[in-house]
C-alpha cells in the first residue's frame, strides 16, 4: 500500500484560467469558437462556485455542442441561452427526458423523485430493492430507474463487499 501511495498525486479544483482552456481548446481543436467571449466568462464564473465543476462542465459542453451552428462553425449565445446556461443544463435534460416518458410513466417518475428527496429539499439515498419493492408496479419502476440511469438523472451505487445498491438523483452528470 506504500508504494502506491507514492504514486498518486492529488489535484485540486481547476483555476480560471484551466477552466478557460477546457471550455474553448476543445471547441478551436474542432474549428469551432464562442460567439462571445462572455459566454465563456459566465460559464467559468458559475464553475469557479460549483463544487465537481469539472462533470457539470463535461455535461452542459456535450449539449452546447449539440446545438451548435455547424453553417459558422459556431458556439452560439442563442443555444447558450436556451440550455438555460451551465445552471440550467441538467434541468433542461432532465426536462426533455422526462416529456418523452408516456403520461403514466411521468406520474410513475414523480412519485419516484418524491422518494429520492428530503422533506428538507436535499437528496436522499434510497435502497434500490425497496424501491422497486414497494411499488405497485414493480416491473414498470425498474424500467424507468434504469432509463434514468441511462439518461444520467439518477445513480445507482452498489454497496461495498456486496452490500444493497442505492438511488440517487445525480448532483453533476
């Protein structure tokens, strides 16, 4: 255990200026740039407040990308504005996931994210088994927890030495 001690090497949250090369070296690399340089200072001055900025980053850079204007090879304000900035990225998401879900199914996600938060508004860590055990529709729950997963709106952890899995509403994708 000593040994590997000796090899790993801590990194603390990124600086501005690392942020500022993560947000657009990506983007030149592709021949792509922002149409603002303000965009680009927002996002950095929400991340520099975000604890795990560098996954929310990762997601809000991914749908940005997305809605890219390929014609001038631009990052536009316009789709900057619509995703609802780095803030409103994974609520948008989540939104568009949960609007293709059938009206039952929707219902069915409510009632689930009822369970995964507090009477406090915080997260709460739930068993998976007792989640989908205590549903009246346990097949149905399943599916849509593991739909969730995939659509990066809830983790799904197993506890160590093979503890119960756990589910909870992701904090940064």
């Amino acid at each position: 255990m000593n040994e590997l001690g000796k090899g790993l090497f801590f990194l603390g949250p990124p600086t501005a200026d690392g942020l500022r090369e993560a947000i657009v070296q990506p983007a030149e690399l592709a021949g792509y740039r922002f149409e603002t340089p303000m965009m680009v200072d927002e996002m950095i001055e929400h991340l520099e407040s975000t604890p795990a900025a560098l996954p929310l980053l990762q997601f809000a850079a991914a749908q940005l990308w997305e809605s890219r204007d390929p014609r001038r090879k631009m990052l536009t304000e316009q789709s900057y504005s619509d995703l609802g900035g780095i803030a409103g990225a994974l609520v948008s998401h989540a939104d568009k996931v949960i609007a293709k879900l059938s009206p039952d199914v929707q219902t069915l996600a409510r009632g689930l994210f009822v369970q995964l938060v507090t009477a406090e508004r915080t997260r709460a860590v739930r068993d998976l088994d007792e989640l989908v055990e205590t549903s009246p529709n346990k097949a149905e729950v399943g599916r849509l927890i593991d739909h969730l997963v995939e659509s990066r709106l809830l983790v799904v952890q197993t506890g160590s030495g093979g503890g119960a899995a756990t589910v909870e509403i992701v904090t940064n994708p």
